[in-house]
C-alpha cells in the first residue's frame, strides 16, 4: 500500500507501508535508503527523530481499504475534503 507522509514543515514523502500494529507504522521512502518507523504518541504519529507526522494520504491497489485491516489508521487520516 503506498502511503504520503506529511511533516510539520510542509515536506511530503511518498512511500510503501511495509508493516502495520495498533501503535506503529513502517514504512520505506523514496527519498531514504533505510526503513521509517513511526510511533503512535498521544494520538498523533511521531517519527525516529521526534518529529510530529500526518498521514496524508494511503492509496490502496485495489477495492480493499486500509480500514478493513486496521480501523485505527483510518480514524487518523484525512481526505482531501476535510
């Protein structure tokens, strides 16, 4: 599944979510040549080195959406129109 990840300074990074837990994401960016792992803190999804991250987008390649597998993720995410 193919996410983009949107930082508190505006940066957007497009990547593949490799792995999914109620408190954790990892994912692999273009832009890197390691894994990203994110931590659910208080709500929010923070990154390795502290910073505050919104998943802007998850763009399935298929029917199947990512609440079908965790209806967490999906309550955290926004769409366009919001």
């Amino acid at each position: 599944m193919h996410v983009i990840l949107r930082y508190e300074s505006g940066h957007r990074a497009e990547g593949i979510l490799l792995a999914v837990t109620p408190d954790r994401l990892r994912v692999v960016l273009q832009e890197l040549h390691d894994t990203l792992e994110l931590r659910l803190f208080e709500d929010r999804w923070i990154s390795e080195d502290g910073a505050s991250v919104e998943i802007e987008a998850l763009i399935s390649g298929g029917e199947t959406t990512a609440a079908v597998f965790y209806p967490r993720l999906g309550a955290l995410t926004r769409g366009a129109g919001n």
